[in-house]
C-alpha cells in the first residue's frame, strides 16, 4: 500500500510518502516539506502562538492535498517535541483536528528515541551487533542503545539545534561567552545519562541520524546526498573538532555557503555541532557511521510490524 508518514517537526513538517508492505523494504515515492520552525515560534509562556498554529494548519493542508495527489492510502501522522512541549498543546492539537481532520499522533522523547532505534538496527542488520544511535532534532537530542529492535536504554534531552540557537545564542556572529556557555550546558545535560548506558557495556557500531549529522559529516568530506543511500558516510571526532571553532567564528550567511549546508539550517549547525561533539565526547566515539533511515522510517516499520501481526 502507499502510506504517508506526516512529521510535525522542531523544524520542518514533511510528509514523506512510500510504497510499503510487511516484509519488504519501504520505497519512497515523494517528499513534501516546509520549513517552519515551531521550536523557535514559542513565547514566553511556552505557547505556540496563534500566527503559528495557524501556519502549522496551513501546512498540514498542504500536505494532505500532496498526499492526495500522489495516491496515499493511509496517512500514519505524529508530532515531536516542539508540539510535545507546547504549553497549549491540547488546543493546538484541537484545532489542527478541527480545521483539518488530522489526529496528530504526539510521540514522548523515549518513543522518538525507540522508533528512530529501530530504523537503524532494520538499516543496518543483526550483524552489527550493539548499537549506540545519535539524533538530534530541532528541539531534542535522542540517544538509544541495545542488542535487539527494542532498545535497552532510550534517553531524550532537550538539547535540539533549533532550540539552543534560539535560546544560548542570538548573535550572529555567535557571542564567545554564550558559546562557552552553551558549551558547559550541553555537556553537563550529555554527561547525566552516559552511565546509564555505560553499564551495557561498549557498542560495536555507533550510528547518527538527522540533518544535522548528514550536514556535519558532509562537511568532514563525507559523500553528497546525490551520491545514493547506499554509500558509507562517517563522522570522525577529530573532524568535528577542527569545525566547530570554524563554525563559531562565521555568520550565519557563510556557513549557508559551506558544501552540504542548507540556508534554512545554517543558523543553527553550530548548536547542533556542539551537541554532536558533545555527545561524541562523552560517549568516547572516535567514529560514527550516518544512517540514513531515522524516525519517520521507524514509524512506518512499526506500521508495517503491526500489520503484518494482525
């Protein structure tokens, strides 16, 4: 059948449509996104506020009439932190059901963390055995571990790119204060959760997923989207490293120049640079390889499971 999984993102909302069915792999066939940026759309109270909504209203018709377009059958649509955390989320998401009939799913951060987990074991097989998987997200950082398609360990931090630009670094170019600021806040936030993984002992392979990622390794030389799914992508520590006082020193319209960057995240790559390194640290990885299935495939997996079970 022809599902569309409809993201709610920090950052974007993008309907990613495929042919699927149990036991085979998900094909994409269409991918519709706009940005919009609801992480940074809060205000004081915490609240979406009503331009917002009504942009977020806007987009998910746009999307449905995509989906209609292209033949989907059935729509699987969520929603993650930036909706999650929204003081008004119950009318946002009352009103996002009124006005367009869709029944936004909103995942906690241990479920992103679960789905994303088994989009990476699916990818990347039994074979390599323990896994540590790394997403960072407009508005959260997830870290999963484990052995099997269900993860021993499943952690979400509110350490998103979109989020701790908006919140740690508002000059352009960044504040070194803020910077060293923003330095010590993420590492202490990292640093509570690595021994609750530690306990499980050291992965065989780490892996990282999101834009972010995709972005950083790119830079580090990894190959271009254009090249295919299927060529290996890594990030090396000491790459990362070398960039993020490259990063801190630029404005945001030069880092919008840098290969693999987009204009719409070039603002926030250096928070999510600084997650990454932290994160990297912390963990003690040397290398991690870029997944490029992440939540949006799990959702669809877990569709699929379910399917196939009934």
């Amino acid at each position: 059948m022809r599902l569309g999984v409809l993201d709610v993102g920090s950052n974007t909302v993008h309907l990613l449509v495929v042919d699927a069915h149990p036991g085979a792999r998900p094909l994409p066939a269409h991918s519709h996104k706009a940005e919009l940026r609801l992480a940074q759309l809060l205000d004081e109270s915490g609240a979406i506020g009503s331009d917002g909504v009504d942009k977020l209203i806007e987009t998910v018709q746009d999307a449905l009439e995509a989906a209609e377009d292209k033949g989907v059958e059935a729509m699987l649509p969520f929603a993650t932190s930036a909706v999650r955390e929204a003081s008004n989320a119950d009318d946002v998401l009352a009103r996002v059901q009124a006005e367009t009939g869709v029944e936004l799913q909103v995942l906690t951060g241990a479920e992103e963390a679960r789905l994303t987990f088994l989009a990476a074991r699916r990818w990347f097989g039994w074979s390599a055995g323990k896994l540590l998987v790394l997403d960072i997200g407009g508005g959260s950082l997830e870290i999963a571990y484990g052995l099997d398609e269900e993860p021993d360990a499943a952690v979400s931090l509110p350490l998103g790119a979109g989020r701790l630009t908006a919140g740690w670094l508002p000059a352009d170019p960044a504040d070194p204060a803020d910077i060293k600021a923003l330095r010590r806040h993420v590492r202490a936030q990292i640093a509570r959760t690595v021994g609750e993984f530690s306990r499980f002992g050291a992965p065989d392979h780490v892996v990282a997923t999101s834009k972010t990622f995709k972005q950083l390794a790119r830079l580090a030389g990894a190959a271009r989207s254009t090249d295919g799914l299927y060529v290996q992508r890594e990030l090396k520590r000491r790459s990362l490293q070398d960039w993020v006082p490259k990063l801190a020193s630029m404005t945001v319209g030069e880092r919008a120049e840098l290969p693999g960057v987009s204009p719409g995240r070039a603002g926030q790559l250096l928070a999510g640079a600084m997650v990454a390194e932290g994160a990297m640290d912390l963990f003690g990885v040397e290398t991690l390889e870029i997944c490029p299935w992440a939540l949006r495939e799990g959702v669809i997996l877990r569709r699929l499971d379910q399917m196939e079970s009934v």
